[in-house]
C-alpha cells in the first residue's frame, strides 16, 4: 500500500561485534532558558550530589531543508533546561540520517559507539542485538526509575520489547492506529441512485454500474483503481471479506503473520480474493495499467482527473497535502465528493481490518551504556504529560493555541530554530508516535485539526478505519527465514499477483496452484514453517 509503514519483519541478519567500552560521545549543547518547565515525574528523583553526566540520544536527521542544528535548538535547549537541570545532567544528540539508520546504527553499536538511548523501527536489528549481548536489561531499571513511564505504555505495549521473557526495549506508542480505507465518489453514488455497498457483492455490482454509467462523463471511466506495487504488493483490505471467520489462534497466527494487505497465500480464501480482482479485472473495472504503476502516480492523476469511481490507500489519503488528490480532484471536478466505506464483509458479518500494532520504534540501551539508569529516567521524565505536550507543540501562547482542549498551531514551529522536521516533533518525543493528549477522543480531535478544511472527514474515516480492527499476532520471535528472503518473495508475489489478475477466468485456479508451489519452493515454506516453530515455542508446545 502506497505510503503505508511496513509491518512485517524484513531485515537481513547481521553478525555484530561489539566493543567491551562505550566510546565517550560528547559534543557541546546549548541550554537557554524556556518557558514550559515540567517538574520532576512522578516516581523519580533528581540526586544533586551525584556528578554531572551526559546523556546521548540518537535523532534522526531528515535533511529537511532550512533545518536547524538537531544538537542546538528550541527543543533541545529545552531538553537541557527542564531534564538536564532536574538530574544534573547533559543531554547531548546524535544525529542519524533518517535513511540509513539502520545501517548507521549497526556501524554505532559494532564499534560500541552508539548513543545512550538509540531506536529503530526494525524488531529484527533489535533481536540481533539481544541475540549477540548488545543490549542493557531493563527488567529491574524500569521498576525503579521507570513508574510514569510503565503506567503509559502498558502491558499492551512494553510486551514488544520483551525478548526471551526479558525487557530488551522500550518500545515507543503509537497513538493512531489505523491502516488504510475504501473511497468512493458518493457524488457517482447520488447521480444514478445506488446506496453504499457494504458488501464485496454490492461492491462489484457499484463497478459495473460506474463502468456502464459512467456518470462523471469521462473518457477511459476506471471504476476500481489500483496499483500494484512491488515493495508492498498485495490486495489491501479484499482478502478481508473472503478469510474464513473461523481461524483458530494458531492459524490466525501461522497462517496470517504479516499485514492483510500484503500477500498471504497460505491464508485461507486468499485464492478467492484473487479470483475476485481477476473477476473485476476481466469485467473491465480496475485500471489498466496497474501493474505497470509501480509507484501509485498514475493512479493518483486519474483520481485527480475524476476518472477513477473507488480505490482503496491510507485511511487519510486522500486528504494529505502529498500528493493532494482530493484537493486535485476538487479543482478539476468541482461538486466531487470522496468518502469512506466499508464494504469487505465477511462470513460472520464483521468488516475486519488489520491495522498497526500498538508499538512504534524500539528505544534501546546499548549493554556498554554507563547510563542506564539516566536514560530510563529521561523516558519516565518524557512520559509525563506536560512534557508531551510541549515537545509535540511548543510554548503554548506563541507557538499554539489550546481551541476545545485541542492544541491549534500557529505555524511557528514551520521554520527556523523551532522547526520540527517530522509531524508532532517525533524525533524528540520518542515515545510518542503520533499526537498525544491522554485521551483518544482529544487525540481524535487534534488529528482531525491537522487536516484544514477536512476536519470533519478525517475524523470520520478515522472511524471508519477502526471498525472491526485488530493486530497481527505478536511475535517475541523474529523469523529469520523471512528476513532472509522476503525482498525476493515481495517481488516474486507482485509478478504472480500480474499474471492471476489478468488470466482468463478459466485458468487462475491451476495456476494460482503452479504459482503458490514455487513460491513455497524459493522460501514460502521456510518462512512458514519457521512461524509455526516460534508459535510453537512462544506457547511452550
């Protein structure tokens, strides 16, 4: 899916060798004095006495243009003046660029250079560390120095950084986690009198009706757009309507390790969701081209050209700046109108939807680390409230507004020394991935706000998007086999996915059998057997 986060694990594994010493890191860091001073959180305490010591922290480096220094700014001065004062420390950052993080982070923590607190968004970088001792237990640190922080993210969320039953990583909170949406043009909907489809059935009839209609009056009418795309190839949220409602726990988990969206086929009704899109495909509902857009642009011009009737990407797509195809369908279509709906219905009448897990990037403790009990009092510090809420909006006053309870931003941080070079200043709030107001209702609010002129249908696909959700099963166990191959099976899955959609109806079920049996051969097998011996030895079977 276009823009979406991977879920599955995909990483080669690396062997480390680690140094016997951390490496001192120190670089110099300004502290003036900001407004918004936190106290200390609540179970923790600042010792005086004790010697000044720095802290290193890793931030991504997005190479925003105009960005300032990530060592010396706004935010980091009020790191220092609010935590660095409260616990006699320095709190110095390390940047990393965004995107090759995981190759610099492998370099930091081989030489036993790595920051204090470093992160990932990779489970399996971090299971190599664990595997090789790299990494500080947090088990007893975060009972002592860690209570605002374990009463935050919850059993929920702490259990992704657990490794072997032991506390290996502090994973951060994602606080928005739905996946993805089906649109439609309710004003095609309106012009010839169909109501929304709930149901994969009604769905389809809709298409051959915007296909013989066409009511929007365009040349090359596309009533389903899609895309398939090698990086993330799949059927996004159409398996949904046709997976038996009656998987067990281990099937669920064995069967369906990875996100819904990408290919599953072991799952079972896989193969009909294939047969469905083959079914449409042949009809003449879906675009063309789509496997020869490799990268969703084309689709997004013949949405913004107002020829395509539904399709399905991000649960905000269409109201994002990037690429804009809502306001581009707007300028181009005037009186055209985008909603969500939900019509993948399955046997027992639910709309299931595999959204993300509750985790963001795992905050890890290099082993060398002399400061574990700082960095973890450093997160419990960032847990509070008033700490959040100033690292994701600045001053209040100055740099937003509180509007309904609701921080409004007066855009000063779009610029200059207060630039965030991510939405809610991620790279500094780490534990928080996504806006965070301590309640879901706020959270709804103010990310509903971040969409100007669209407030009103973000909050409702929103909804729409969390309906029926659920998470993939949690493994504390990384595959190794899917690390290893998954890049290949990923393109090997685009390829047969092109040649199902387009065959003649007559001949997808043998071939779906030829292609599922080479695609075991060349490690589909070995990717599932290996979940089916974690599962096993995750619930001591």
């Amino acid at each position: 899916m276009k823009g979406q986060g991977k879920r599955s694990i995909c990483v080669s594994l690396v062997a480390l060798t680690f140094a016997s010493a951390l490496a001192a890191c120190s670089s110099n860091s300004s502290s003036g004095t900001q407004n918004g001073t936190a106290g200390t959180a609540a179970g923790t305490t600042a010792d005086a006495s004790k010697e000044h010591r720095t802290l290193t922290v890793e931030v991504f480096d997005r190479g925003k243009p105009g960005q300032p220094d990530l060592n010396n700014n706004f935010w980091t001065k009020y790191i220092n003046d609010n935590f660095g004062k409260q616990f006699n420390a320095t709190v110095n950052f390390v940047s990393v660029p965004r995107a090759q993080e995981v190759d610099k982070l492998n370099v930091l923590m081989a030489s036993g250079q790595a920051p204090d607190i470093s992160f990932t968004y990779t489970q399996g970088v971090v299971y190599n560390y664990v595997q090789q001792g790299g990494l500080a237990e947090l088990d007893s640190v975060l009972k002592q120095y860690g209570p605002t922080l374990t009463k935050y993210l919850g059993d929920d969320v702490l259990k992704y950084g657990k490794f072997n039953g032991k506390q290996f990583s502090i994973p951060g909170k994602r606080t928005v986690l739905a996946g993805s949406n089906t649109f439609i043009r309710k004003d095609w909907l309106d012009k010839l009198g169909l109501p929304v489809p709930t149901t994969p059935e009604q769905f389809y009839d809709t298409m051959v009706a915007f296909k013989e209609k066409n009511p929007g009056n365009v040349s090359g009418v596309i009533p389903y757009g899609f895309s398939l795309q090698p990086s993330n190839p799949g059927l996004n949220y159409i398996p949904e309507a046709f997976k038996p409602s009656s998987l067990t726990e281990e099937q669920f988990a064995t069967l369906q390790p990875q996100s819904i969206w990408l290919t599953n086929w072991n799952m079972p009704g896989f193969d009909k969701a294939v047969q469905y899109m083959n079914k449409m495909y042949n009809a003449g509902l879906i675009s063309p081209n789509f496997a020869t857009d490799k990268d969703g642009k084309l689709l997004d011009a013949d949405i913004s050209n107002g020829k395509v009737g539904a399709f399905q990407t991000n649960w905000d797509g269409p109201y994002r700046t990037a690429p804009g195809t809502y306001a581009n369908l707007a300028k181009n279509v005037p009186g055209a109108q985008l909603i969500p709906i939900d019509p993948w219905q399955n046997d027992a009448g639910k709309h299931p939807k595999n959204v993300y897990s509750p985790n963001g990037m795992y905050i890890i403790i290099p082993k060398t680390s002399k400061n574990v009990d700082l960095a973890i009092q450093y997160l419990n510090w960032m847990a509070d409230p008033k700490v959040t809420l100033f690292l994701q909006n600045g001053q209040e006053g100055v740099d937003y507004n509180m509007v309904n309870d609701v921080p409004k931003q007066t855009g000063t941080t779009n610029s200059g020394d207060k630039m965030m070079t991510v939405a809610n200043n991620l790279d500094y709030d780490i534990l928080s991935n996504g806006i965070e107001l301590g309640d879901q209702q706020k959270n709804t609010a103010a990310i509903s706000a971040g969409y100007p002129g669209y407030e009103k249908d973000v909050e409702n696909a929103l909804k729409v998007g969390m309906v029926d959700s659920y998470t993939t099963y949690y493994y504390s166990l990384p595959n190794a086999a899917d690390a290893k191959s998954n890049t290949e099976l990923k393109n090997l899955s685009a390829q047969m996915l092109a040649k199902l959609i387009v065959a003649k109806p007559a001949e997808v079920d043998s071939l779906y059998k030829t292609l599922v049996q080479q695609y075991m051969s060349q490690g589909g097998q070995a990717v599932q057997d290996e979940y089916i011996k974690n599962y096993k030895a995750q619930n001591g079977k």
